[in-house]
C-alpha cells in the first residue's frame, strides 16, 4: 500500500535508522515502557512530518506501542527517500523527495484514508485537510498533536473561528521543545544546510537574522560563536507565544550582542539572509533591488512564503541551478540573488539539509511520542480546544534527558521546601 520513490534503498534506511536509533536514549526508554504496556493498542495514527531518520525512530516508537501507523512527509523536499524505503516494511508511507505539490497533497490524502485516531502534525496541513475536505472523519479523531510554531498558528486561527472540531496538543509550547528543537537544534541544522550548499565561510560575513523568536536566537547564537556579524531584524508585532512583542524581541536580540534594524536598512548591508519569522513575505521586492551582489538567501521557516519568490522570479530575466539546492536568479537590473531550496525550510531540504541533530530530536520528539500517548488515555475527556503540553510530561521529558547523560539534579532538603512556601520572613 505504501508509496515511495525506491524499495531498493531500504538496506540503507535500515542502516540510518539503526544509527539514529543508538543516539536516542530517551525514546529508547519510552519504547520500552511502550512495548510493554501497549497504551495505544487499537488505535490509528495519521502522521504528516518529516521522513527521516530521526522522525523514522519515532514512529517506531508509536508503533511499538500498538498504534497503526500510516505517514506522510509534511514538506515536497525533506524525504530521506533510504528511509522512507525501510519504513515502508513496517507501516504505510506515502513519501518520496522531489514531489510536485499535487502528488504531496494526495500523499496527505492516502494518509488520511487510515482513519487516523491521533494526527500527529508538522505545519498544521494533515488536520487541516480533515477540516476542510473531509470533516465527517474528524468524528472519529480524537485528538492531534502539532510540532511546529507555524502550525501552531493556524490551529490558533481556526480555534479562533470556531472552526476547530476536535483537540490538539502545541507540542510546540512545551519548554523541552524550545529548548531542544527550535533554538538548539535550528541553531545548529540551518547553519550546517547554508554551509553545506554553499561550501562558503561564515566567519566575517555579515548575516540577517530575520525574526527573534526561539528559532532566530539559536540561530543568530550559533551565527556570533562562528565569527559573523549579526544582524537581527523584528517587526513591532502584537505579543507572540511566549507574550514578548516585537519591541521586546528587538531589544533581547540587541542585549545578545546583535546589530538591531529595519529589513530596509539590512538589505544592502547583509551577505546571507535568514527568515525565521512563521510570517509571510518578509523578504520582498522592494528588498531585493537594494542588496547585494550574489546575496544569499534561505529561509527556516515552516512554510515557503517567508521569503516573496514569486516576486523574485518576475524580477529575474533568467535564472540557473548552480549548485544542488542553490539557484542564481539573475535580476533585470543586472544583479544576482542566490535562492537556497527554493524558498523551502533549508535545514531538511535534500540533499543539503539534514534536520536537526539526532539528540536533539531525541528530546523533541520524546515530547511527542507521551503526547500521543496523553491523549490516547485522556483525549476523549478534552474539549476542542488547543492545549499546552502538559507540565508533568514537559518535566518528565527534561528529566530523561539528564538522566540519559547521567545527570541526576539535587533534591531540596525538607527545609528548603517549607522556606520556599512560608510568608514569614526570616523563617
């Protein structure tokens, strides 16, 4: 039943996924428990996320615990298509890299066709399809889970409406997942895809960082530790996730060390460029006639509309790939921009971008996996709604993740307890 470019890669999946697998010792604890109690016996999972490696182990995970696991990729261009060949052994996977945006919307379709219990989503586009073309389905779901802040926005708008039928986890919120995924691992992933493409020293050029959320901090602090000069664009925006406004990101990014400005005044200065915003656009026409000779432009956004390419190619009179992932538009006004992965996230886009580090996933996606099981147990009691992490779970992650480095945290003494709950002072 499954869909995918080549059967004949599975050996080499089965290799990268046994090496993830090794590196991943908090997912390895949750597999076990999993494969003893079962707690998502009986149940479907519909999954739209990247397929590699790393997402490969946590399916693995789900699937040990009794779930029926059907997966597609959440993005045309971040299939390990070795992986997905091995995957294709154990469960269902419609996923090959390279797809054309039809046949990435049939692969979410034939997902669907599972009945899926659970969803578990990266970018929001699998419960979406639910809502709006088959929603006599979603009486069957229970609940979702979504990974990326960018999904996390959309769920909000349709929670917003009215028009969200069933609950979903912010998998995203979760403090772990900040820490892990969107600063830690961004941080590392996007710089190793941008190097990769281009084989170019970061040191000494000057590097825009557009947005200064959990992403664009990683990022910029991974940027400064390799000799660039950081420049931090915000916008002066309502309250984000975490309840900072643009104001408040704009000065963080300027107490981290970071050059603070306007994209108007960042265009002619910046030799790579970096969205990291969830927005749309924010690198646009009027930027692109004032930068730079063969500037370099990629995007770690979810969705490939940070960065106005429809805009860029009706400026361009020719354009050329140069390199794998990387394409010269050559502008009208005889200038050159360099694209990384059309426009899409770079970190994942093959054959350059790999994701994040496997540890880093480890704790991420450890997230994920007791969330499914959250709400395999509860999510019939929950009310449509979006829902954080729950704290204990969020902890719980933290936790094995010391405890898997063999860092066990001091207990507070029974007296250091009471003195930090007591009024009195002095006591």
């Amino acid at each position: 039943m499954s869909k995918i470019k080549d059967k004949a890669l599975a050996e080499d999946g089965r290799r990268a996924l046994g090496w993830a697998s090794e590196n991943m010792p908090i997912l390895a604890s949750i597999r076990e428990r999993f494969e003893e109690e079962k707690p998502l016996t009986g149940l479907s999972l519909g999954v739209a996320m990247h397929v590699e490696q790393k997402t490969g182990v946590l399916l693995q995970t789900l699937q040990s615990g009794g779930a029926d696991v059907s997966v597609s990729s959440c993005n045309p261009l971040t299939t390990d298509d070795a992986v997905a060949a091995a995957l294709s052994e154990e469960m269902d996977v419609f996923a090959w890299s390279g797809q054309t945006n039809k046949e990435y919307y049939s692969c979410l379709e034939s997902v669907l066709r599972s009945a899926p219990n659970i969803t578990v989503d990266d970018g929001g586009d699998l419960i979406f399809l639910l809502h709006s073309k088959y929603p006599a389905m979603l009486n069957e779901v229970i609940g979702g889970c979504e990974e990326t802040t960018t999904g996390v926005i959309r769920l909000k708008a349709m929670s917003g409406e009215g028009e969200l039928k069933v609950p979903v986890i912010a998998v995203n919120n979760a403090y772990s997942k900040y820490l892990f995924d969107n600063r830690y691992g961004t941080g590392q992933s996007v710089i190793d895809a941008i190097a990769s493409a281009t084989n170019m020293l970061i040191a000494g050029k000057t590097v825009v960082v557009v947005g200064y959320g959990w992403v664009g901090r990683g990022i910029a602090m991974r940027l400064r530790g390799m000799g660039a000069r950081v420049v931090v664009v915000e916008t002066a925006a309502s309250l984000n996730q975490q309840g900072q406004s643009g104001y408040h990101r704009g000065l963080e990014a300027l107490y981290d060390g970071n050059w603070v400005m306007s994209m108007e005044e960042a265009a002619p200065i910046g030799d790579i460029f970096i969205t990291a915003t969830g927005n749309k656009h924010v690198i646009s026409k009027h930027h692109y006639k004032e930068m730079k000779e063969n500037v370099i432009l990629a995007n770690a956004g979810h969705f490939n509309n940070e960065i106005d390419v429809e805009s860029l190619q009706e400026m361009s009179k020719n354009s050329k790939e140069i390199m794998p992932n990387l394409v010269r538009y050559r502008l009208k006004n005889g200038k050159s921009v360099m694209l990384l992965s059309e426009g899409r996230l770079v970190n994942l886009a093959r054959p350059t971008g790999h994701g994040h580090p496997i540890e880093i996933m480890d704790g991420s996606f450890a997230v994920q996996g007791l969330c499914v099981e959250y709400l395999a147990k509860s999510g019939k009691e929950l009310e449509s709604q979006i829902y954080d992490v729950p704290s204990e779970l969020d902890e719980e992650v933290a936790r094995l993740a010391l405890d898997s480095q063999g860092i066990f945290l001091q207990k507070p003494t029974p007296q250091q307890v009471e003195y930090a709950t007591t009024w009195e002072e002095g006591t």
